[in-house]
C-alpha cells in the first residue's frame, strides 16, 4: 500500500478512460473502502450503488447529460466504465458529509489500485426524478435518499493528469 500523505497528494481527476472493465476484487476493494468512510453517530447513511452494467451506465450518463445540458452525444462519465453512485439518507442529519467522505474514501481507494477516478455531479437531481426514483425501487431501495455523487471509476487513457500548486493562505493558525 502507498504512503496515505503521497496517496492525497497525487491523486487527481481523470477525464478520459480506456473502456476496459476494472477487475471484480479491485472493484470490491475500493468499495469496501467507501464503507469504512466516517458517518456522523455511526449512523452510516450513505449507500453505494456500484453500476458495471453497460445499458444502465449509459441511461444513467443520459440523465446526467440532460440535467447537465450538454449536447447530445456528450458523456458526463467520460468514458468510464464503472460507476459508484453514492447517495444518503436524508433523515441522517450529517447525510451530505458522510456521503461526501464516502466519495473522498472512494477515489483515494482507486487510486491506491491504479484506477482513475473523478467525482461527477448531479446525483442529486437524477435520483429526484421519476426515473432515478424507478431505479432505486428496482433496487429495492426504500426510503429518503439523496443523490451525493458518482464516482467514476476506470483505467487512465493518455497521460495522468499533473498536479496544480496549493494556494497560499489555504491553512491559518490559532496558537
């Protein structure tokens, strides 16, 4: 395993993915690692689904495209061919920050395996539309969830994208 610190330190958002399928136990690694996220009480609100089915990930990344207003054609997931959608109950009153560290967990765990990742918005607005609702019943999902993100999940095309420099005044101290 890498260092943690260099882990966060390199990671970075990937935009571009080879269509290759992301092996079941790397799969299954990285997931685990999002249910070892922190929640608030432990309440552990979030849920993940993990789509590897290429018509669902398509009419997903349709919904998302549509919300997003991007030309037809356009793909959100920028090629990825897995995607980890987290969502949390929104009876949990910690519900966004604990699908939030679930996400951060999520695509630390990637790329610790070699996978690329990027946090893809509009979760929120799929799954508050009939459709989004429709999947989450065909899931057996019952109950409030809110969409928090998709990680998007795939090998690297091209060049892993370069770090940027951290501002300044990101950190103040009180001593």
């Amino acid at each position: 395993m890498k260092d943690l610190l260099e882990l966060m330190k390199t990671r970075r958002s990937v935009r571009k993915y080879k269509p290759d399928m992301i092996p079941q136990d790397v799969l299954n690694r990285i997931i685990i690692a999002g249910t070892y996220s922190a929640t608030g009480r432990n309440l552990q609100s979030p849920i993940i689904i993990a789509v590897t089915n290429k018509e669902m990930r398509d009419k997903i990344s349709e919904m998302n495209r549509k919300i997003g207003g991007w030309a037809e054609g356009f793909d959100p997931f920028y090629g990825a061919p897995v995607i980890l959608i987290v969502l949390a109950d929104k009876s949990c009153p910690t519900y966004i920050y604990d699908g939030s560290l679930v996400m951060g967990n999520l695509m630390l765990a990637a790329h610790n395996e070699g996978v690329g990742s990027c946090w893809i918005h509009r979760a929120k607005e799929e799954f508050e539309s009939e459709e989004g609702k429709e999947i989450l019943r065909s899931l057996g999902i019952e109950g409030e969830y809110e969409g928090i993100g998709h990680c998007a999940l795939g090998y690297t095309e091209g060049e892993y994208p370069e770090g940027h420099e951290r501002k300044d005044n990101w950190v103040y101290y009180i001593k």
